[in-house]
C-alpha cells in the first residue's frame, strides 16, 4: 500500500545510480539518526524505475546493511516514474464510508491503466461544506512486486512501499515545519527521474514526474567530447584531473543545453499546474532541491536565474539530532542532497507518539 501505517523500520531508496538507506528513532518532533549508508550500482541495473538485475540489489541492500550498521529487518521503500500515477481530485461531499465504497469508480476517470493491474490508496486532503478533496495514487503492480522481490532477496521485509515524492515532502514538513502559506516547490534530480512536487504548507498541489536527470549531463558530455562514462562523470563533477584535458570554453555550452532543459521542465510543470487550478494556481516562494543532481556546481544559480525564484539545497537532516562523534560531518555534507528521499521513507518507520 501506498499510504501506510507507520512502522519501525528502515527508510530504503533504490534509485538508478545508487541505493541510499537511513534509520531513525526517537518521536517525530525529537528524532535522532541512527544509521545512513550510500551505495553505488553498476550502470543498467535500474532503468526507467525498473530493477533488470535482482541478485545486484538484493547484494547491494545486504552490504549497505553491513557496512553501515543498518539493523532493521523491515523497510520503508518508495516508487516514482510512469509507472506512478497521483492526481488531486474533486469529489461532491461524502462520509468516508461512502468514499470507500466509490473510490475505484472515481479513480478509473484519472488512472490510465486497469484498476486491476495497479494498487491504489487516497489520502483526504480538505473537507469543505461543497466538496472533498482527495489526493489519489497508484502505481502499476508489476513495479511494486518487482522492488519488493529485490528486497526479499536481501533477506529485508517490505512493509510499506511509499511514492518517492511524498517521501520528499515528509521530509521536507518534519525539516522546515511550513505555516499553511508557505508554498514551494520540492525538486529532486536524481540519474534518470526528476521528482517536482509544489506543496502549500503540507499539502501537494501538483505533482509530475520527468525522464531528465544527472545521467543527461555525462550523456552529452561522453558523447560531444568523446571520452568514456567515468571521464565524463569526473568532468561533470569539476573534478580538476579530469577537465585538465579538455577545453573549459567546451564544456560549459554542454552543461548550459542540459541546464535550460531542465528549467523548461519545471517551467513546464509550473504552467500545467497554473492550467489545471481553477483559481489559476498559488505563487510558487522558493524551490528546494535535492538528489545526486542537485549537487552540480552552479545548478542552484543557474535555476534561481531562469526561473526568477530563489533555490536552496533541502538539508534532510536540518531538525533531525546528529552525533558527530558517530557521523563523520563532512561526509555527511557530501551525500546529504542524496538523502532526501531516504529520509523522508524512514520517517514512515518512525511511531508518532
């Protein structure tokens, strides 16, 4: 299930580049981490959300575990891509039995595939004298069995399988407790999916879900300057060894294309989530973004002045306690765009007392 009873478990995100996993305890308001761990994956073991290679996560999910302490039998992990669907719905005014019993009939007008082929859930997100909004999920079968079984291989036991971007966005509610009017964009750029998720205080307004990300850039600099993948890997990163070769003046137009490009999609986002409000859509304050993406130099600059709003990296970690002895800080520092997600799951493993 999508929205589900929160557990004490482990938060596990498997993306198409690396695998990050977090553990937390403690209440919601006083949360102390207890455990982190970041592990890369071979190229073409996740593809467009997809998991080709099991027995390599599965591995990957049991070193993680040992190398990082990580104790917990059961985990929170989440689903994002085309195989997610989420749309905000308006619904006449109904008890909730009456919502129950009529919420298949009223997803199949949003849900582009067989009801019978996907798991849903639905969150009530505002009740008013005229209406009730409902907030509506669903995510093929085929994807949730396919991340659970790589899971259960690992020795791990699924317990919820959450949506990526609402993941992102508990981690952003428990991290900078927005007042109801406070409205953001939350923008994670991971390898190959980039989440955007507008939220008003701690409501999602819009959410969408894009094929662009951090592997666009090493694709076009691989490609334009003919060098291999961790050539262009190093390159993108500005590591100094690696661009000593190569012209600066030639790189920088290469970044600039896949930059504009992923400003066009949230510019895009924003004009389909103004379309589709019939009050023509709240101003957006600030764009928070995380994920491997997020760390490019320039990448927060270059947004803030496309899109004439200010941009700031989310820190997952920002109301969650860190002891230092334990946690190597600048480690931390290094992978903390990455976290997000991770976070924002093993928030669901946490019990609200």
């Amino acid at each position: 299930m999508l929205f589900g009873k929160k557990k004490s478990v482990a938060g596990l995100d498997v993306g198409s580049s690396s695998i990050k996993a977090v553990e937390l305890e403690g209440k919601i308001n006083s949360l102390n981490l207890v455990s982190v761990g970041f592990e890369n994956l071979p190229g073409d073991t996740v593809v467009d959300g997809q998991i080709m290679e099991l027995n390599t996560v599965a591995e990957a999910i049991q070193s993680i575990c040992q190398n990082y302490q990580i104790k917990a039998t059961q985990v929170v992990t989440g689903v994002s891509g085309h195989s997610v669907i989420i749309k905000n719905i308006v619904l006449p005014p109904m008890s909730r039995d009456e919502l129950e019993e009529s919420i298949d009939w009223h997803a199949e007008e949003h849900i582009p595939y067989d009801l019978a082929d996907v798991s849903l859930d639905y969150h009530v997100t505002e009740e008013t004298p005229d209406a009730t909004h409902v907030l509506i999920a669903a995510c093929k079968r085929e994807r949730i069995d396919n991340i659970k079984q790589a899971i259960q291989l690992s020795g791990k036991q699924p317990v919820v399988i959450d949506v990526d971007t609402f993941a992102l966005q508990n981690c952003y509610e428990i991290n900078y407790q927005p007042s109801p009017t406070d409205v953001v964009t939350l923008l994670n750029i991971g390898a190959s999916t980039m989440n955007i998720n507008i939220v008003q205080g701690g409501r999602s307004l819009f959410t969408r879900d894009i094929t662009v990300g951090g592997s666009q850039f090493t694709d076009v600099l691989q490609r334009s300057l003919g060098v291999s993948f961790q050539h262009a890997e190093a390159i993108k990163r500005g590591v100094a060894e690696a661009v000593e070769n190569v012209e600066e003046k030639s790189i920088e137009p290469l970044m600039n294309n896949v930059m504009e490009t992923v400003a066009m999609e949230i510019q895009k986002t924003f004009d389909f989530y103004r379309a589709t409000d019939e009050n023509g859509g709240v101003q957006v304050q600030k764009i928070l973004i995380s994920g491997g993406g997020s760390k490019l130099e320039g990448l927060a600059q270059q947004l803030s002045a496309r899109l004439e709003l200010p941009v700031e990296i989310l820190d997952p970690f920002r109301q969650i306690k860190v002891d230092t002895r334990k946690f190597d800080p600048d480690y931390l520092s290094e992978i903390m765009p990455e976290m997000a997600v991770a976070v924002g799951l093993a928030l669901r493993g946490v019990e609200a007392k």
